[in-house]
C-alpha cells in the first residue's frame, strides 16, 4: 500500500496511492491494521511523506567503511517533498547526493529488537541525504555539512509493503543511471540499525532513520535533477 499527505483548504489528510482519503495510519498500526479508506478521492498540495520530529542517520554503512557503525542527527527542517528544487550551497565546496532507503518509524520504539523491528515500521520512503562533504573535516558530527535549506528531499509516498528486508534502490542523475543497489549491500542490515538505535535512544511515530548509502553517492551540480527509487517510492529532485 501507498501512504501520502495531502495539504487542503481543511488541513493535512492521508491518502492511499490512488488519492482516497484514509485513516490516520499511526493509529491503524497501534491497531494492527491496514489503514482503512474513509472517503473519496482529495485534490491538494502533496507534501513530504511525513514531518518527522528526529531524523536519524546512519553513518559508516557502505561497502568502502571499515569502522564500527554510527548513528547522527540531521535538521527536520530540511525535509522538502519530492519536485522541490534545492538551491545547492556555494559556499561549502562540493557537493554530493546520496540515495538511501528512509524507514519511517510507526510507533514507540520502545522494545524494537533486530527480530521484531518490523513491528514499529510504517514502510519505507526514497531520500536524497544531500551533503557537502568538503566541510566533513571542520564538521565531524555532520550537521552543517548535511543540514543545508531543503537538504532532505523526501518521497511524497510510504511503502507498506516494501518490508524492511529486501528494498531496492536506485539512483540516476539526469536521466543516466548512476547506482543500483538496496538493503542486501548495507554491511549492517535494517534490522540491525533500527535496534542499534532503538538501544540507546526511543524514536516515536513519523520519525524517520536513513539506513546510508551502499554504492549509491553522486557528486551533483546546480542544474542537474536527481531521481531515487525505492521500492515503489520515486523521488525527484532539481538542483538549482
């Protein structure tokens, strides 16, 4: 199932993927069950796949990293939906896009194991974790060099059904495919991230984690437009 948020003249409203309204999909999930249809088809804006209190990223997942994994912080405010253009930094040296598998948390993450972490997951969403890593040796903790304006451009849909397994992914840069990969090419599963942080921290509903980037960074310029697929999720984004 598809999950969005559309913005009308009576507030912010979940759809399913073919723009019928449905029910709060937190509160299905405490419920154990699939989000029902309440109503008909909504015209409005559609936002980013959810406005997360914490976003938490995972740092030393890809192939190349050979140091223990870790865990940092990026700005909410910095999430911005699909088709929003970025105006890249020009004052912090390169800059690069990476394509990862976002996870959005469905519920306290208190008791979330590596066995049952499935249970706290809503679904999965694209994300572009857009960084300037030429500000890395100044800024070893990731946040100004992570937390540019609109820095964390968001799939405007969550997964369902995705799981939390087996999630492709793939990145292309002005229509030229650059990386194709998924979850089986992170060296620490899913799974394994969302209890490492669930161990020593507790996440609630809407919190999003990205899991890093396996083989799927690009360096991008002004003028350029990023599109990330995960699972059933496109993500699109015009650099400006």
């Amino acid at each position: 199932m598809l999950l969005g948020r559309i913005l009308d003249a009576d507030g912010v409203h979940w759809v399913d993927g073919e723009g019928s309204l449905v029910e709060d999909p937190f509160t299905a999930l405490a419920a154990g069950r699939t989000p029902a249809v309440i109503g008909g088809r909504l015209e409005g804006e559609q936002l980013a796949a959810t406005s997360p209190t914490v976003i938490v990223g995972i740092a030393q997942n890809g192939p190349a990293h050979h140091s223990p994994v870790q865990a940092w912080l990026k700005s909410p405010r910095t999430v911005i939906a699909s088709g929003a253009e970025v105006v890249l930094r020009r004052d912090a040296g390169a800059a690069v896009a990476e394509g990862e598998i976002c996870v959005v948390i469905g519920r306290d993450t208190e008791g979330l194991t590596a066995e049952n972490a499935h249970e706290y997951v809503l679904g999965v969403t694209a994300v572009n974790d857009l960084s300037s890593p030429d500000r890395a040796e100044l800024d070893p903790r990731n946040f100004e060099s992570k937390s540019g304006v609109g820095y964390t451009p968001l799939g405007v849909w969550i997964d369902t059904d995705a799981g939390i397994d087996d999630v492709s992914l793939t990145v292309d840069v002005d229509g030229v495919r650059v990386a194709e990969t998924g979850s089986g090419d992170l060296p620490m599963t899913i799974r394994r991230c969302l209890a490492y942080v669930a161990s020593w921290t507790r996440l609630g509903a809407g919190d999003l984690v990205m899991t890093g980037a396996p083989h799927s960074q690009a360096p991008v310029i002004p003028g350029q437009t990023v599109t990330i697929r995960v699972a059933g999720v496109e993500l699109v984004t015009p650099l400006v």
